[in-house]
C-alpha cells in the first residue's frame, strides 16, 4: 500500500507531500491543474520513462518518492525484495528516484542503487495504474494466466505442478547428458582406464618424494660423509696434537696453580667438561656406520624420481596428490560403467513423471476452462454496468497438446480479449484506444478478482471519461466495492464519484513569484461540500447545490455501510 507520496520540481509542482490510508482516495480538480501529474509521477515508480522535459524549469533535477507498507506474508513482494537484496527491518520500504535535467537518472530501493528491470518487476506485485497503457497488468499477456488462476484459486496446485515440472527437467538433463554420446563416453573409459593403470602402476606413496629424494642425496654423499668422520675422529682424538691432548695438558697446567689462584677452578671445571665432551662425540663418531651405496641403488633412485616427476608433470599436480587422483578418476569410470544402469533408471522415473504431468494439466486445464467461463460472465457483467452494454470479454484457454511445449504452468496459453461491440471479432486488449474503456475493463475485472488479487494498490485515471448519471453511479460503487480489500486511488471530474471517497484530494494551480504551481490539498469534510458542489455547478455554486453535494455524500456514506453492494 502507497502511505507516503513525495514530489520535488516535478512539472508544475515545486513540493508536494501526500499521505495515503486504505481505502478510497479521490483527487479532483479543474482541467489542467495537475490532476495527472500525480499518475504521472506514480508511474515513474512503476518504471516509466524519464524524459528532462518532466523536470520543473528552472530546477536541476527532479525527484519522486514514495514509502509503500507491505504485508509479510505477500509472497510476490517479499521474493522481489529478497532477490534485489532488501531486508525488511519493518513493514516498510521507500522508492526513490530521481530525473536530472542533463545525463542518466537514478533508482533507490530501500536505499540501495537498482537498475530499472528491478523496479518493474519489484512494483507490479504493489500497484496496478489504468489509464496508462504502459503499466497496466491486463495490456500483458503474459500476466493473463496468472490472473485466471488467483480466480480459480490454483496457485497451490500450480506450484505443486511446477515442482514435479523441475524435477522432471531435472533428471531429464541428467538422462540426455549421460546419453549424450555413447561414443564419446567409450573413448572416455578407456583413457580413464589407461590414466588409472598408470597411476596404479607407479604406486606413488604420499611422502614418498621426499623419502627418495632424502635417500639419494643421502647415499650420494657417503663418501664425503665416511672422510668427513675420520677426519674429525684424528683431529679431536688420534692425533698428538689432538684436541683432547691440547685440552687435557691446559687443565692438568691451570689445575697445579689453581691451588694458588683460586678464582681459575671454574675455568678449569669448563675445560675439563669440554674434553670429557669432546671425548664423547669421538667415541659416537666411532660407532656412526654409513650406508655403502652401490652403483644399482643410486640408479634406482634416480630412476623412481624420474618417474614421480614424469608423472607429476603429466598430470600436473604435485606428487603427493597423485593418490589421491587416482581414486576420483576411479569414481568418474564407476560412475561410466554404471551410467547404463542409471539411464534405464531415469527413463523408468522420467516416465512415471510425464504421466503425472500430463494427468495434473488435464485437471489444470479443466479447472480454468471453467473458470475462465465464469470470469468471462462476472467482467462482462460488469462492463455492461459501466456503459459498455454491447461489449464482452472472452478469455481464450489454447491448449497445447504437444508433451515437449508443456510449461511450469501447464499446457495451457490465456489471454483476455475484449469485443467492444456485437459482431465484432474479439480483439487483443493492447489494441484499444481508449483509456477510459480500458480502465473500467480494468475495473471490471478487479471487481471480479477482489477478494483474490495480490496487488496492493489500484490507480484509476480516466475512468469515467465519457460516462455519467447511472453508469458513473455503478463505476463508483464499484470502485467503494473495490477499495474494500485494496487500496484505490482514483482522477475524476465526477461528483457522484467523488462523494464515495475515503479520502478526498483537491489539485489547484496558484501563482507565486510569476510561477505557476500545483497544489493538492486533503480537504475535510465541510470543504469536500464546496468542492462538490463546483463538481456539480461549476462556477455558480447555490444553496441549492451545496445542499445537492451534502446530499450525495451522506447517501454516499449510508451505501457504503452497506454490507455489500
């Protein structure tokens, strides 16, 4: 629901703040004060296109926002929301969006930046505007069954039916796709085959690299270690002059004037702890035995390197992953092998499936030719209370009969088509002319759809064009009738109309500083007279007509306390 309507150098308004309740908002006016550009600027945030010629002159930029309440529990809105990325901290979000005089606009949703896809598709699920071919739901063709099936009340089996409809896609993918080429998957076998006895044939062990590589560099290296040992053994021990000789003649030296010198016993305790050090390193020297590598050991080595690293850039994964390799390619030929089994499965389940798909489209199907019927009769009927009295609408169920061109829906294509006089051949509804005729086909239909319709909203312009006396009488009741389950705002120049209003907005020029506004003004009740009372008199407003539109509107309020009309 529209609470909240903010306009800014927008045309002929300077700024303009409306709040909106439920129920049935009316703006009157003189013909040219600005009664349309409130649709006008409604419109833009429905997605309608911004020209620089909308921006007040004068102004930079113009800009139009609204705050719209929405119930949680309206499923389209709330997905909208959530697909554009929109949180909801309350019941509440806030369109903006604004028209500069030079380069590209800007749409805010929730104060996020939005691209103009986002905004249509998010605000046809809250408002629905007549008068505007560009906004109304019933010029969309595509909009047509859905319609159809909140009337017979199929959402639930709908989307029951898409469910198992996706399921069925699903596994069909999966069945073409192992299907695809027999060939091709035979070819895929044996190079897996081939890979697979490699890898398995090699045995690579994770660490196993590292180990070879540890080992050869190792053996390698014996000789250079076995001199390196022996030259430590003669220099720290065999030799006369050795380590441990030097060390042992300084503390037997140091020991005979330690007695003496008191302060070198420590020193002399080091280096006799030294020695006895040194003297156990030598004797685990000693005892250190060394591979002997032989020729055929170090080529082996170096071979089983050779083949880790051919491997590793073969498959271009390091070795230690190689096993691991191994098992998922041996999962990808298991799933090959048993691909077989799995088609005769899938084509089992695939068929069951069509059959229950076919067997609910039947009932789909069914269900809206009869409603579809009863719809007809209920708009029809109501057209021929709003003055189109040789007009009829005919709501065309095509069915499809081939399997392949079944949808998530079904197998049925609606659309609404309007014959606007006896012996005429329907026509599309995006072929009329007229706004007037197509917003009270709109109004027609809502009323048929009240009490199922998901949209919040309705903007009724032009609906009484070319109407009067009894027939704007039905097209006011019918809008009271409507404005019960939604909100409806609704232009007119009728005051019958204008006298069933919940809310009644008057749209004036002025002019201030040799410019002209608009202003719109929530009359109360003593000034809704006045104002209905020029609706009816025109610029002679009597006693008499003054007491005419106080009239209208207590008859007005004594029908509509009424429980249903």
């Amino acid at each position: 629901m529209l609470t909240t309507l903010v306009i800014k150098d927008f045309a002929i308004i300077s700024e303009l703040e409306l709040g909106f309740d439920a129920g049935m908002s009316v703006l009157t006016g003189e013909t040219g004060a600005g009664k349309s550009i409130i649709v006008s600027a409604l419109s833009l945030l429905l997605g309608g296109k911004a020209s620089p010629d909308l921006v007040r002159t004068g102004a930079e930029e113009a800009c139009v926002e609204g705050m719209f309440t929405v119930d949680r529990r309206h499923a389209p809105t709330m997905a909208m929301l959530q697909s554009i990325g929109i949180d909801l901290d309350d019941d509440e979000f806030v369109v903006r969006r604004t028209i500069p005089r030079k380069g590209r606009g800007r749409i805010f949703i929730g104060g996020t930046l939005q691209n103009l896809s986002s905004l249509r598709n998010l605000m046809r699920t809250v408002i629905d505007i007549s008068g505007q071919h560009e906004h109304v739901s019933l010029l969309d063709s595509g909009r047509h069954l859905s319609i159809l099936d909140r009337y017979a009340g199929l959402e639930e089996e709908v989307a029951s039916f898409s469910k198992v409809y996706g399921s069925y896609h699903a596994l069909k993918r999966e069945r073409d796709a192992l299907a695809a080429s027999l060939e091709e998957r035979a070819k895929r076998l044996d190079f897996l085959n081939y890979q697979i006895e490699e890898l398995r044939g090699a045995g690579i062990r994770v660490g196993e690299s590292e180990e070879v590589s540890t080992r050869l560099k190792r053996l390698s290296n014996t000789e250079t270690t076995h001199e390196a040992i022996e030259g430590a053994i003669v220099d720290l021990y065999d030799a006369n002059d050795s380590v441990v000789s030097r060390l042992g003649h300084h503390v037997r030296e140091l020991g005979r004037v330690s007695s003496v010198e008191s302060s070198l016993y420590p020193v002399v305790s080091s280096l006799s702890e030294s020695m006895h050090a040194v003297e156990d390193a030598v004797h685990d020297l000693r005892h250190i035995r060394l591979d002997e590598a032989s020729p055929s050991q170090l080529a082996a080595l170096q071979e089983r390197l050779s083949v880790i690293d051919k491997l590793e850039r073969k498959y271009r994964t390091k070795a230690d992953e190689i096993p691991g390799l191994c098992q998922s390619l041996e999962a990808e030929r298991e799933a090959l092998v048993l691909s077989d089994a799995r088609i005769t499965s899938l084509d089992t389940t695939l068929s069951e499936l069509a059959d229950e798909l076919r067997t609910r489209s039947e009932v789909l199907s069914e269900r809206r030719r009869k409603s579809s019927e009863q719809l007809s009769r209920e708009v029809t009927e109501g057209l021929h209370l709003l003055a189109m009295e040789n007009a009829s609408i005919d709501i065309v169920c095509r069915r499809l009969d081939d399997f392949s061109e079944l949808k998530p829906t079904g197998r049925d294509e609606v659309e609404f088509l309007l014959c606007p006089n006896r012996g005429e051949s329907p026509r599309a509804l995006s072929k009329i002319a007229s706004g007037g005729e197509l917003s009270r086909v709109l109004l027609a239909l809502k009323r048929a759809i009240v009490e199922k319709d998901d949209v919040a909203c309705y903007v009724f312009d032009e609906v009484d064009t070319g109407i009067g006396g009894q027939t704007a009488a039905h097209v006011a009741r019918m809008l009271k009738e409507v404005s019960r389950c939604h909100q409806v705002l609704c232009i007119t120049h009728l005051a019958s109309i204008a006298s069933f209003a919940d809310a009644h907005f008057q749209v004036s020029k002025f002019v201030a500083n040799e410019r002209t506004q608009s202003r719109i003004t929530l009359l109360k009740e003593s000034e809704r007279v006045q104002e209905i009372a020029r609706m009816l008199g025109g610029t002679s407003i009597t006693e008499t007509t003054l007491a005419h539109a106080a009239e209208m509107i207590s008859q007005a309020h004594e029908q509509s306390s009424e429980e249903s009309f």
